[in-house]
C-alpha cells in the first residue's frame, strides 16, 4: 500500500511536492533548480500548448525559432532590461575547449535578440505587424525554486510582435491577455484576474505590463501570464525601424507576452484535493479510465470484452484509457488515478454487465456522490456530458473559493488581514511608499490593478490620499 | 524584380543558402554559427515534428522533458562518449553573477542526465521498458557551420529508451531506424537507406549505431537520422539496474536515436530546383496557393467570390492560402510561391470563371507541361488527386536520381570516381585502415552498411581482402 498524501490543511508546500511526485508529474534533475517533466506532466504541458497555440494562430501569430545564447553586449542595450535581469543571467565563457572572446548569455527572455532580427526584418510599414511567437526554454538562476512554479530553466511561449503606432501595440497587449484570459478559464477552469501589474512589478523595459492572476488553494495569489507592451525602448535600443507611408522613418512598437510551465503548477494548486490532481478535463492527458472488476479468470474475458464495445463507443472523440492491469486491485487502481486527476473513471463488473450499465465516477465529487450507474447504450453521451460538467464545476468551485476569500477591507487593520489571508481588493493611491509598506508590514504586493474598475475614487487603503483605482493585494507565490 | 536565384550546377552551395534566406525559412543570427527558423521554415519543421511525433506514439512512446544544463562530472562518466563530445562543449561557468563551483555543460545530447534519471526511476523488471522521447535544442560546437545542416545550437528530438534485455534493445534500435525510414520514404519523399555505421562512424558510446542516409541534389551524401544501441555501456556508467523476476539485479540495455532540423535541409537539397523550394505536399506548410487574376477593379469581386467556392469545396482536408495582395501582379506571385515551393497552384480570371474551370500548375513539373484546365466542379478531387501524384512523383524522381548516380565499381579506380561523384557501393573487409585510405585519398567515407545485402562474399575494394558485406562510400556533408 502507497503512504497518504500530506493533508492541505497540514502543510500545503509539502502536500504540493508530493502530488507532483506521487501522480509522477515532475522529479527534481541532478542540477540545482531544475525539474525533469515526466511524460505524465509533459503530456499535460502539451495540452496546455495546444490550447495557447490555437488561439495564438486564430489570432493571426506565426510560430518561429531564435537561438538559446544571447550576446552580452545586447542585453545591456535596454537600461532597465539589462537592471532586471542581470542578477539572473546563466553565462557561457567556454565553448569548443577555448574561452570565448565575447561570453554569451543563456536567454532569460528573448526581446534583445529578436528586437535585432527585427531590425533587420522590417523595412517598410508593409512589413507590420509582425506577429510572432517562439515555444522555448529560458533560464533564470533564481535560488529559491520549486517544481513547476518557479525552476531555473522552464518551458514557455513568448510572443514578440511590432508595429505601425502605439495604438496597435496596446490594442496587440490588450488582445493577449485577453487570449490568456480565456485559455485560463475555459481551458483550466481558472478563474483568473487580469489587470495592469504595478509599476514597481513591471517588466524591466515595459511601459506598461499586465498579468492574469489567480487564487491558488492556500489563498496565496499566483500570476499565471504576463503581456507587456514595451512602448517604443526596445525598437530604440535595437533599431527597429520601418519607412511609413509618407516615405519617413519611423521606430517600431512592439509588445511581448508570457505563459510557462508555471500554469501546470496553477492547475494543480487550483484545483487540487488531499487524494491528489484534480484536471480540468479539457486538459487531461487521460479524461476516463476505465477499471474492469472481475475476482475469477473467467470474469476477465467478458468484462474486457464488454469494455471493447464502450472504447468503440466513446471513440475518438474522448481520451480513454483502460487500466487492464493484473497485479493490481481495483481499489488500488481507483487511488491511483484519483491521485493522477482523472476527470471520469468507468468501473464495470459482471453484475454491471448483466444489468446493461457501468458506474461513473466523478473526480470532482468523492465517495458515493459522485457515483451514479449509467446505462451501456447512454455511455457516450454521458460521458461527454459529464466532462463537461466537471469542467464547469471546477471552474464554478474556483470562483466561489476565490470570492469567499477575497474582501473589500474599510480599514488598514482589516486590509492588513485581508491581504494576508487572501485577496484584498481595495483603493490605492498608486504611490510605491504604499506598496512597500504593504510588503514591509504583511509581505503581500499588490497583484494587478483589475481591468475590470468599479469606477469612481476613493481613498487609499495605506496612506488615505485620493485613489482613482482598485488593486488587488496578496502575498503571492 | 527580384534577382534570380543562382543555379545549382553553378554553386550548389550558394543555391542552398540563397534558397534558404529568400524564402526565408531561416536566418543568420547575431551569434557565429547559430540560425534563426523563421515562420515558414518553422511551419515546416512542425510538419516534421508532427509525422515523427505520431510516429512515436503509435509505437508506444511518450514524450517528457529533461534539463538543458548536465553536470560535467556525468558527461565524463563514459568514456567514448566524454572523448566523442568534450571538443564540442559549450560550458556555464557563470550563474547569478557569480561563479560557479561546478561548471554545467548546455546538454549536446542527452544520454548521460537521462541515464541518471532513469537509475532512479526504474527498480523492477515491471518498470521496463521505458520509451521516452524528448523535443529539444541541443548544443555543439561546431567550427564550421551551415543553415539547417549543421549549427551549433539545433532542434532535434532524441528517444532515450531502457530495456530487460540485449534482444529488446536491438529490436528498439531497428524498429526506430525503420520509422525513420518510413517518415523519410514516406512523408519527406527522401529515398533514405537504412544501414549499420562503420565502427568509426558510431555514436561515442555506443555498441552499434545505425543510420538512414540519403543522397543531396549534388549527389553527396547527408546522414538524415540515427539510431543507437547503446549496449550495457550507459546503464554501467550511470547504475541502471532493475530487480528480475528472480529477485537478481541487472543492469539495463539502453538506446537513443534521433533526428533533427537537419532534415529541414535534407528536404530542400533533395528536391529543390532552379526557381526554388520544392515541398513534398505531406510536410508543405501551403499546399495550395490561389493565385486571383484580374486586371480590372470591376473583376476583383468576380474572382474573390469564384474563390470563396473554391475554398468551400477544398475544405479543411488542404492547407489552402489564398494571395489577394493587390500591390503584386499574378506573375510576381508565380514566382513567390514557386520561390517558396508551394506544391499545387491555383490559377483563376473572369475567363477562367466564364468557362467554369481553374488552372491547376504543378510545381514539380515547371512551365506548360505541369499546367492543366480542371472543371470547377472537379477541384477538390483533381487537387486532393493532384497532390497525391506530385507527393509519389517527388519520391520516384529522388530514387531515380540516386539510382542513376550509385555505381558497383569493381575496380579500386572506378571506385574512386564512383564514390566522388555519387554513392559507391562496394564490398568492404571493414577495416579501419581501408576506410582512412578512402578518405585520404577522395575524401569519402562508409556511408552505410546497408540493412538490405546482397548476400553473399566477395573482395574488399581496397584491400581485396575477403569481405561479407556491402558498404555505401561517398562524400557526405
């Protein structure tokens, strides 16, 4: 018999770790930092992929490849890009046994060397927009790492576009996260914030940037995707102009967005319970196992044979796995893909089949609520419905979970305990002395000011000056 | 006017890298001997991915990622393979502004982390086999570069699988070398020929290497796939044991293979002409490029409607584009996708519409003999029919051209014209020396062994020493 799980409620970084490892998601690689995705979260991650890379087609990008090493000399062209992430830089000084004249950087992010392809790219306002985006590696020498959420080395898509005039480059921003948006909650059943990061959260070399933030099951805010319009700093420190239609040069406004392997870690600490995963069944690697139950031999033939005829059903249009495995119990099955998040287990037997039914098995719902019997002829179809209300219903038990913990503090003292236990939406003068005694006092930042404004103004929950917006404050992963 | 692409009887190699920049499926990038994969060349290594990756699956393999940086302690840990690849390391010594007490290689293939990785997972015979394959760039340090054949930094997958025992792991080799061969015949249109490499030719670690190799438009050889068995050689190195059924420790038999952007390049020297790209439709980003004839404002709605139709009929089973640029005529745009080696083209005018037909050209068969009239109501079975045939054409034509270029000299003087001109196929007594004197002499080398021998004995070529096989000499890229 496997060991429990660690409970949430005892100790959630821990029960974190051990879901990943247990449901064989990710394991730690030899190197400090950095993870090794297993094919069981690889295969989510995919997911994941494909459901980001559809819309970014639908939306007009193209896919691209630009190089892992970055010259030093273009990541300190941008002021305040080369301030932000030079602490971080991984540095090749050696390569073919010689040290290198000119050490090259492992990309932390990719502006620098596609602003200057770009450069050479874009002549003429016929060229623009250029939409691109790149699925890379990168890496970041962060010290303090976990599995998924933060590693030195992740996986990611970064989009990287420009254009004509500053208008397109915001509408560009503004339309990413919307995509971001609607993968998080349709997708992962997340219902995530978006808003305007804070100045002091920027990107480093961003006019503005923005964030889809979400409440993970602790309370604590994760941000889950970033679109920064970058203004025209980058097209200035790289050259990135075009002849407009007046035959004069202009530099480009381009923009860059973000979502990582950090979104598996939001859908596990999302929807995630003390049996393990809980997946959103759009992203599944396997939306239903199908788990046989026969004590004789001579049981086995006909439940597989009985199975046959519901994979033929299902067909292709919903992932299936069956779970034929002798030298395992049925319980022992059942708790494994619990543990492993799968949406919809089918469980059949000889008494199932002489009654012309199969058990369904919700994931979202435990124990004997969450079971019903299903006619054989109606399997189909209530499987696909089923799916689509377990996707419902994690998106609906998110949203609750994460309004019952947000508040709308009066006071500094209920604000200071609002934003420690959860999400505490309030006025804020938009001042960083405010911001920084937050995170003095409680260790929560502010998260994004939400596009979506009550309107009107009010006063600033820390220092009580005119306040023209809401943020939202959290401590944050 | 754009300028006409050189010939390839000119300078094949400036045809390569001029076709490859003009139809800009990739790119200089600012570091020595690093590529950017623009759009269209990265649509079509996804092609590429996609016909693998399906591959891979249907012979039970799953995806998973592995860290980019490997310890330099475990590349040492074998000893062919540290000897085999420390010229070629690229290494971190830098991370967070500090120096680093272990310099980190940037992985130049996987075996070694992946061997650690897979002595922590695997413990019992049950866990076997593993069949992982990983999506990933890789990193040597390569002296002399060229677009897509060889660059420092490429994207590749590369399958690391364990098994129970050498019978197991032979066949894993052969069955990946035989999807390799089927991708290559099948989907690329390349008439690969599988076969074993010389001992000096093997993976650095390996006990047999094997390879498809195919013949370029220049008649040299470029080695497009590999697949190793890796012997007992890294299961030693890295301690990858499992208990048997009898409860006795063993150690693994492992094998890798891979294939890489290289193949990118494989697909244009193998079919690539004067004027261009030429794509095989499976891997073809555009299969079918409508090209709109009018010469009136008045007629541009007429033909815009006629071609709505048309991509009504066609459906989503083509990947259609449609060129509506106003600001090019129909002629600039023949040669663009001529340039971009779009397989079918569409042609239609208000003459065309009045007589209810299309012009269908083909881009495998240049001028008035690959242009056909086709009734409008046969479009979608004369394209779907069309690409078929340009699909078998392509890969006749390669065979035909390797054929007429693979000579059986059986004279060491023939031979060495043979094997400069083309593929030299000849018996070997497989010593090493005979393979140096080849190589100082014409500078080719053993290509292959190939899979399919002629049986049988007969004299070494060089040395006319008794010989059992049949060995592929030629000059190689």
């Amino acid at each position: 018999m496997r060991d429990k799980i660690t409970a949430r409620s005892e100790d959630y970084s821990e029960w974190y770790t051990e879901v990943i490892r247990k449901a064989e998601l990710a394991d730690y690689a030899p190197v400090r930092g950095c993870m090794v995705i297993r094919p069981y979260g690889y295969e989510l991650w995919e997911n994941v992929k494909a459901g980001l890379d559809r819309r970014f087609k639908e939306t007009g990008h193209e896919n691209a490849y630009f190089p892992l090493f970055v010259p030093m000399s273009f990541i300190e062209k941008e002021a305040q890009h080369v301030e932000g992430f030079a602490p971080e830089l991984a540095v090749v000084t050696h390569g073919g046994g010689k040290e290198l004249e000119d050490p090259l950087v492992v990309r932390p992010t990719s502006e620098t060397v596609i602003g200057y392809m770009y450069s050479q790219w874009i002549q003429s306002y016929r060229d623009l927009p250029v939409l691109i985006n790149q699925w890379a590696n990168v890496v970041r020498w962060e010290l303090r790492t976990r599995l998924f959420l933060r590693t030195m080395e992740f996986l990611w898509q970064e989009g990287h576009t420009a254009h004509a005039t500053a208008e397109e480059a915001q509408e560009e921003t503004l339309r990413m996260l919307e995509v971001y948006t609607d993968f998080a909650v349709n997708d992962a059943a997340i219902p995530v914030i978006p808003g305007r990061k804070s100045d002091s959260e920027k990107f480093p070399g961003a006019d503005a940037s923005y964030s889809i933030e979400a409440m993970m099951g602790d309370c604590r805010a994760l941000q889950s995707g970033t679109s920064h319009n970058l203004g025209q700093n980058f097209a200035k420190a790289f050259d990135i102009q075009y002849q407009d239609a007046n035959g004069t040069q202009q530099h480009c406004w381009t923009t860059s967005w973000g979502v990582s392997t950090r979104m598996v870690g939001a859908i596990i600490m999302t929807h995630g319970d003390d049996q393990g995963l809980v997946l959103p069944p759009r992203l599944a690697p396997t939306q239903v196992v199908v788990v046989p139950i026969y004590r004789k031999d001579d049981e086995r033939s006909t439940v597989m044979e009985a199975i046959e005829k519901i994979e033929a059903m299902l067909g292709q249009a919903v992932r299936v796995k069956v779970d034929a495995r002798d030298e395992y119990s049925p319980g022992w099955k059942f708790n494994e893909w619990e543990l492993k998040g799968v949406p919809l287990r089918i469980e059949i037997g000889p008494r199932d089949i002489a009654k012309d039914q199969v058990v369904l098995a919700r994931r979202d719902v435990p124990g004997r609520d969450g079971k019903s019997f299903v006619p054989l002829e109606e399997v189909a179809d209530m499987v696909s419905d089923t799916l689509k209300d377990i996707q419902n219903n994690l998106l609906t038990r998110a949203t609750e979970f994460r309004d019952a913990n947000t508040s709308e503090p009066s006071d500094y003292d209920s604000f200071r305990e609002a934003a420690t236990q959860g999400f505490a939406r309030a006025w804020w003068c938009g001042a960083i002395a405010c911001e920084d005694k937050v995170k003095d006092d409680i260790k929560a930042t502010t998260r994004c000011i939400p596009s979506d404004q009550p309107g009107g103004s009010g006063a600033c929950i820390v220092c009580g000056d005119p306040a023209e917006e809401i943020a939202i404050f959290a401590r944050a992963y």
